[in-house]
C-alpha cells in the first residue's frame, strides 16, 4: 500500500483522478496494525474505483493537523481534491465497504 507524506501528499491525493482513502495512521496504534491487511485487501479490490494510501501522523504533523486528525486510525476519503467522508476507528472491510459505497 502507498503511502503518502506531507510533501506528496498534495500531487499524491489532492491531485488524484480517482477517490482516496487516506488512512491516518501510527506506528504505535494497535487498530492501526490491525487495518492494514483490509486496506491492503481493499486497494486490491477496489484498485478501478478507489486508491488506497496511509499517512503517518508522527512523521507528517503538517498533513494531520491540516485535517484536525486526533484519533487513529482515522480514514478521510478525498474527491475531487476534497475531503467527503471521515471515518474513526478501526473496522471489518464488509463494513469499510458499506460506508464507502456512497463516495466511490
């Protein structure tokens, strides 16, 4: 999975044609390490329809505070170089999918 940093951040998702899921993430967040393979299972999935990157938050202050982002894993999908949808926590990918159907 790709992953982006404050200075790709905009040429990375803010630039992108297709939706993205950026998920703001942590070394040391346990639900975070828990994401990872239904993310990676997304991006495979949805590779036509969505990309699928992460953010370290500890390494990118810029990108995370820009966004407000507090909790991880927190998940912000970008349209149109806009944020759509923001999500906190960590989740099954059955559910991941059902809150993204309205955004991709």
């Amino acid at each position: 999975m790709a992953e982006v940093t404050d200075e790709s951040f905009a040429a990375e998702v803010i630039g992108a044609e297709l939706p993205v899921l950026v998920e703001f993430t942590a070394d040391w967040c346990p639900p975070c390490r828990q994401m990872g393979p239904v993310l990676a299972a997304l991006a495979e999935q949805e590779a036509d329809r969505l990309r699928v990157v992460q953010l370290d938050v500890d390494r990118n202050p810029a990108t995370t505070n820009a966004y407000k982002v507090l909790s991880m894993p927190t998940f912000i999908v970008f349209r149109g170089g806009e944020p759509v949808k923001s999500m906190v926590g960590a989740r099954p990918k059955r559910r991941l999918l059902e809150e993204l159907a309205d955004v991709v």
